[in-house]
C-alpha cells in the first residue's frame, strides 16, 4: 500500500514536473552572482554545494547539460526530489553525497536566485 502511493506520487511528481518544465524557457536572465555575498549563511551554504554538485550541469543556473533553473517554476520541494531521485540524465543524490541540511540551502540558494 505504502509503495503503491509512492509510485502514485511519483508518478504524479513526474507530470507536473514535465509541465513545468514546458513552461520554463531555455534561456533565462543571468544571475548576478556577487549579490549573495551579503545574503544568509544557508545560501552561501547553498552556493557552496551548488558548486560542487550542480554547477557542471547547470552552470549558474543556466542550461548546460541540464536545463536552465533559474525559469523554472516547480516549487522547491519538487527539485529537491528531484535532487534525491534524478530524472533521465540527471544522477540521484544521496544523503550521503548531500546531507540534508545542504539540501535545504540548495533549495534556499536557488530561491535566491528569483528574489536578486
Ligand atoms: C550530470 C549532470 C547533472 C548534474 C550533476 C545535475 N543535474 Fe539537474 N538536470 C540534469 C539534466 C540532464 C536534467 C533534465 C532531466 C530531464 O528532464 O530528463 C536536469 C534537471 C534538473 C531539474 C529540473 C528542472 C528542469 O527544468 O527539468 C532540477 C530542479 C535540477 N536538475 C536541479 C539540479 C540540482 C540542484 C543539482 C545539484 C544537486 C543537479 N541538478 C545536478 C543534469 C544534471
């Protein structure tokens, strides 16, 4: 029962996902990196992270290998499963690669990225 939810969810996380992804152009407005300097630890924390796991893919959130984010409209907590699960190209990220808290700032860095 408990797995067929999961699968329910997933399922359902995946549509609205390739929907919003239809909404998010390819290119968006570049992001004026050195206004973060001054923002809160958890989005340095975030930048920090993004760096290391992110950036190859999505360079400063523009597309690369992966799809810009900065125009992507899907709430956070879809792209942190999205982190957590990987989708097509993009890997899955572990606890262990990411622990939770980073996560978190991740989802806070890239929050950032709309309000600057
Ligand atoms: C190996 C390259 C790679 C890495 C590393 C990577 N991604 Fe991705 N990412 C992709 C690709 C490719 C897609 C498109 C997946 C698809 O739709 O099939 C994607 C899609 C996404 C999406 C969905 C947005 C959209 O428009 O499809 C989000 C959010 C995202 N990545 C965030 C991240 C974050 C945050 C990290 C770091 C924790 C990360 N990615 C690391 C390649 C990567």
């Amino acid at each position: 029962m408990r797995n067929h939810l999961g699968i329910v969810l997933m399922a359902g996380l995946i549509t609205a996902q390739i929907f919003w992804n239809a909404c998010a152009s390819r290119k968006s407005e570049p992001v004026k990196q050195k206004e973060f300097s001054a923002v809160d630890a958890h989005v340095k924390n975030g930048e920090k992270a993004f760096m290391t796991h992110c950036q190859k893919c999505h360079p400063g959130g523009e597309a690369g290998l992966g799809p810009a984010l900065n125009s992507n409209p899907a709430p956070q907590f879809v792209k942190r499963f999205q982190m957590r699960h990987g989708l097509g190209v993009m890997p899955s990220f572990t606890k262990e690669e990411i622990s939770k808290g980073d996560l978190k700032d991740i989802s806070a860095y890239l929050k950032a990225w709309k309000k600057y």
